[in-house]
C-alpha cells in the first residue's frame, strides 16, 4: 500500500497539477490499484430529508433562502418514508445511504428524529451517511452513539477562494466541525465543488486542506457545479467560459485528490449527469471509485441507474463489495 501522508506542501500538490496529463493518471490509477479494487465502485444513494429554507448564503445552492431558484422549503421528512427510500437504495444495490438536511444547523428538537432515522437505516445493513450543516461536539456523540457511519461537511473550496462563495460562516467553522465529527469517532467525509470560477492555485488550496487533515477523510466528494438559475453563481457564469469546467482539468482534480489522499474513496459527485462516459471513464481511471445512484442529488439531476448500468456494463466496472480500504484496516487495529 502507498505510504499515507498528511505533510503534502503547496508546492508539492501544484507540481502534481502540473504533470504531464498522461503521467498524472499514470501515478494516480498506480496509487488506485495499489490500495482499492481497480474494477469496484461503490454505489451511495442521496436523499434530501430536509429540503429547502437554508439561511446560509451559498453561492451554489439552489437551497438558499437567499435563491430565487423555486425550491421549496419543506418540513422534515417523516422517519417512515426516509426508511422507505433507504429500503428501495438497498434493493437497486446501493451500499451507503446519504441524508442530507438543509440546515445552517441542526436543532436540538430535530435530533431525536435524526437518531431514529440513523438506528433505522443502518439496521437494514446500509452504511449511514447525514449532512446537516454544523455541528456541536454534543450533537457529533448523540450521531455517534446511533450508529451514524459517516459524517458530510465540505470545505467547497480553497480557502482564500471560500469568501467569495459563502459569507454567512467561515472556513474555520467549516474545519471545526470536521474536527467534532472526527473526535465522536464518526468517519468523515468531505470533498468540495469545482468550475465555481475559481483558479487552479484555488483547486491546490482545496485539495491541500484535506491532504493534510490531522487524518484525511474516509471519503473525499468531487463535485463539478452545476449552474442553477436564481442562485448566486448560478446567474453570475451562466453563458460564459466559467460555465463549465474543463474536463480535463477535472480530471486533474481527481487524479491529484487520489494520489494526496490514497486511501480514501473519492466519490464522483454533482455533475455527472453532464459529463461524457469518456469523462468519466477517465475519471475512474484517475482514481474514482464511488459515485452516487439514482436520478436525483438533493435537488440537482443524476445520470440515473439504468445510465450508470450501462456505463460499468461498457467499462466493466462493479458495485464495490466489502469495507472501503480505511474502514477495513480500522476494523482490523487491535482493541486497546
């Protein structure tokens, strides 16, 4: 296995960004092969239990209070219908259910439906994953104690771009919470969105900060944006160069988030649906090996089950079976 590191520099990262496209998947899908099933994906559902009504200003985030994006905030869902959902993920072969609330943060009266809705996902045999926005040290343990897997809180992007994004919290709130998760002993995954008009020196910030976590995250989300209407970003690279990322250059994220981060799973995340199977054939060939199912992320369009069938029938690809690399060697440390 390759040697994980968490003293990866600027420089060193960048360097890596300017690679030769060729050597770059090079190294990477060597990193890949060296520490996961080259031919597995992991397959992770996403579900909003919350949608909608956000007081947070995201730039990207059709969820926004501050959105005139026509979504509407709804209340929590009722614990029956997510374990339904949760129930149909597993059947169409999903291993990890994701739920995500659109809160600044999640209130004390909303936590005992939260903990139903974790105990219950996760005695069907799927792995739990929730974004709920921040989180108290106390919320983190009463998450831990149900059972919660995996905890989502993206840093977005680099630090000096994150201003731009986002004004109604900052970077270190981002990080202080990645840091409540990760001492109530919940696996963390945290990623960031790409193509928001930031520059490649951003996009090394980004994959810096989680490169050098104290310890990187279990699961690391690439997300391209996908411009929404009425959203901040949105409305601002509609119809220009920015609109889109250039996938090449995407491929280039996910290729150095690999080799920075070898043992993580590095999700796929927003934005497939618009990407080419060459793109993403590319993609899995630079290192990623989970993705998200179904037709639907929070409130963005997906490429849908029957598409994703079709691309791992062309590419040979399976759903992951097993724990990821860094939940099997935790389950393999000896008890204290």
């Amino acid at each position: 296995m390759t040697q994980t590191r968490t003293d990866w520099t600027r420089e060193e990262i960048a360097q890596l960004f300017d690679l030769p496209f060729t050597e770059l998947l090079f190294r990477a899908a060597t990193v890949h092969r060296e520490n996961h099933p080259p031919s597995q994906v992991q397959l992770c559902t996403l579900l909003s239990i919350k949608t909608g009504g956000c007081p947070e200003d995201c730039g990207y985030c059709s969820q926004s209070v501050k959105a005139d994006s026509g979504v509407e905030a709804t209340k929590l869902m009722d614990v029956r219908a997510v374990l339904q959902t949760a129930a149909q993920a597993k059947d169409a072969g999903s291993q990890r259910f994701c739920m995500g609330a659109a809160w600044r943060n999640p209130k004390d009266r909303d936590m005992p439906a939260i903990i139903e809705i974790v105990k219950g996902v996760r005695e069907m045999g799927l792995e739990t994953c929730m974004t709920l926005g921040m989180l108290t040290p106390q919320q983190a343990d009463m998450l831990k104690e149900a059972g919660l897997d995996y905890y989502n809180h993206n840093v977005d992007t680099g630090p000096e771009y994150y201003e731009r994004v986002i004004s109604t919290r900052n970077y270190q709130d981002r990080l202080d919470t990645l840091q409540n998760v990760r001492d109530a002993g919940i696996n963390v995954c945290s990623g960031g969105i790409v193509g928001m008009g930031e520059t490649r020196e951003d996009r090394v910030g980004f994959v810096h900060t989680l490169a050098t976590l104290e310890k990187h995250p279990e699961s690391v989300p690439v997300n391209a944006l996908v411009p929404v209407k009425g959203t901040v970003l949105g409305d601002m690279l509609a119809d220009t160069p920015l609109a889109k990322i250039d996938d090449i250059e995407f491929v280039r994220t996910v290729a150095v988030a690999r080799i920075t981060m070898p043992m993580s799973m590095v999700r796929l995340s927003a934005g497939r649906e618009s990407m080419s199977e060459a793109t993403q054939a590319l993609c899995f060939l630079a290192g990623a090996n989970s993705i998200f199912t179904g037709d639907k992320l929070l409130t963005a369009p997906n490429a849908g089950d029957d598409s994703d069938g079709a691309l791992f029938a062309k590419l040979g690809l399976t759903p992951l079976q097993g724990d990821e690399p860094m939940r099997a060697c935790k389950v393999a440390e000896p008890a204290e």
